[in-house]
C-alpha cells in the first residue's frame, strides 16, 4: 500500500484526514501556470509516495504539462519530495515548455 503524506512529507495515518485534504483544491494545488501557447504547467501535491522503487524519500508532488487548461493530455511530467522542490521545479518546467513556444 502506498503511504500517505501531508504537504510537510509528515506520514498520515488517518485516512479521512488525508482524504479531506486530498478533496481540499486550495491545500493540493502548489502552482499553475498558463504559458502564452496556451499549454498549462500544473503542480500538485499528491498525497501518496509515488516512488515505487522505495529507494529514496517520497514523491509526494507532481508537475505536469498539458496542451491546455482542460485538455489533460500529458505532455512532461516529474516529481518531487519537498514542497520546495516542487515549487522550484514548476518554475523549471515552465521555462522550458516556455522556449518551445
């Protein structure tokens, strides 16, 4: 089973509070970002440990790129352990998906 994790990397153990947070848009969206195309650089945090080999720290955080707002088609993606990290990693997604405008 895939473990659970708050914003912090703290381990939940209480599985309806991680689902009220998980259902909270404003705690689980980190940043947004429409590039001048249209493409949307999204970043979340997930919740669940998406490292599936359990060699390292969890991936709690995902940026993703889509063609667009609502069209969720995915174009990039990685992950990250840290709210920083994901923060910091938006930033790098949108700038490169930005040069290829």
């Amino acid at each position: 089973m895939m473990g659970k994790y708050d914003r912090q990397g703290n381990p939940m153990t209480d599985v309806m509070e991680w689902g009220k947070l998980f259902e909270a848009p404003e705690y689980k969206r980190v940043a947004e970002t429409t590039l001048s195309d249209g493409k949307w650089v999204s970043t979340v945090w997930l919740g669940l440990d998406h490292r599936y080999d359990g060699d390292g720290p969890p991936l709690i955080f995902e940026t993703m790129v889509f063609p667009s707002h609502g069209k969720y088609v995915e174009l990039d993606m990685d992950r990250y352990s840290t709210e920083e990290e994901a923060i910091t990693g938006h930033e790098v997604m949108v700038r490169k998906w930005s040069k290829e405008d």
